[in-house]
C-alpha cells in the first residue's frame, strides 16, 4: 500500500503542473497523426465530414496512450483546428487510482459545437474537462449515427480505437493544456 502512495505522490504534481513543452512530435508529425485520426473518424462516423464543417472547432488527439499498475496515467497530443486548419496544439494529461493493469492507445475527437464554448476553452490557461467545461460523450447507434441529442451539447467527445468507438469510458478529470510549438 505504501507504494500505491508514493506513486501517487510523484504522479499528481505533475497533473497540477504546467503541460511541459513538446518535445516527442513536431507540429507537422502531430498533422499527419490528426490527419490520420481524421480519416478514421470519417470511416467509422456517418456524417462525420458534415459535423466537423458545422462545428466552429475541433480538437483532435490521434493516439492518448493510457497505462497503468495500480496507479495510472495519460498522456496525448493533438491539434485544434478551426475552419479545417490547425491554429494550435495541445496535450492531455490524466490520472487514474484503482484497479488497473496494461495499455491501451485511443483517439479523441472533442467537437466544440458552440463558439462560445470554442473561445472558452482558447481563453483558458489550462483546461479540465467536467471542471472548466463539461463534455458529452457522443451517443453513437448502428451505422455510426450519432443520437441527435448529444449534438445538442456544446462540446461533444467521440472516442475510439482501431476497432471502431470505445463505449463507457470518461474524459472526467482530463487536463487540457497548450503545446508551446
């Protein structure tokens, strides 16, 4: 138990830090990454295309790799890009405590279906999701439709893997910062 705590101890500072500069990926690595989440996002989301073009932004993380022993943690960088261009980069950084063994690798796409909600989270000096901003996870049916009610929300969260969307999972205490490029 004592090594539980002592590495939670050495983990959560750093989730309070400021996000450290990148220095695994350039801007144009984390592009094509998007580029390529992008794609998928298209193949496995009907409409896909359309919601991105409706939406005033959309941060996109191509692989948020999570692992853990006990305690875990995340971590992934991506883009935001407005009008389809990127006009930022930022990583998320997360910590779990509780029963948890091995990795997983996943891509987060996070609508902003609000401008409102788009210039809040620009504004913000690091961004906690369910704390500065609260995220529908998207609700998606057979053929990769997605419940009409969800894009009701200001920001809406799509989650998958290789093998299609990932179901019960939570961005819930996931912190959001900007990559100094």
């Amino acid at each position: 138990m004592t090594w539980l705590i002592s590495a939670a101890l050495l983990i959560i500072p750093a989730w309070f830090a400021p996000a450290p500069a990148a220095h695994a990926a350039t801007a144009k690595e984390i592009d094509a990454r998007v580029d390529a989440a992008l794609k998928q996002f298209y193949k496995k989301i009907h409409d896909g295309r359309k919601l991105i073009a409706e939406s005033p932004g959309a941060l996109i993380f191509p692989d948020v790799l999570k692992a853990g022993f006990g305690v875990g943690g995340e971590y992934g960088e991506g883009a935001l890009r407005v009008g389809g261009r990127t006009v930022d980069y930022y990583n998320t950084v997360g910590l779990s405590v509780g029963l948890q063994l091995g990795a997983q690798s996943r891509s987060v796409v996070i609508l902003f279906r609000d401008k409102q909600a788009l210039d809040k989270f620009r504004h913000s000096q690091g961004w906690k999701v369910g704390v500065d901003g609260s995220v529908a996870l998207a609700k998606v049916g057979a053929g990769g439709t997605v419940d009409s009610n969800t894009l009701e929300d200001p920001i809406v969260a799509f989650i998958f893997d290789n093998q299609g969307l990932m179901y019960n999972l939570t961005l819930e205490g996931s912190k959001i910062s900007k990559m100094k490029m």
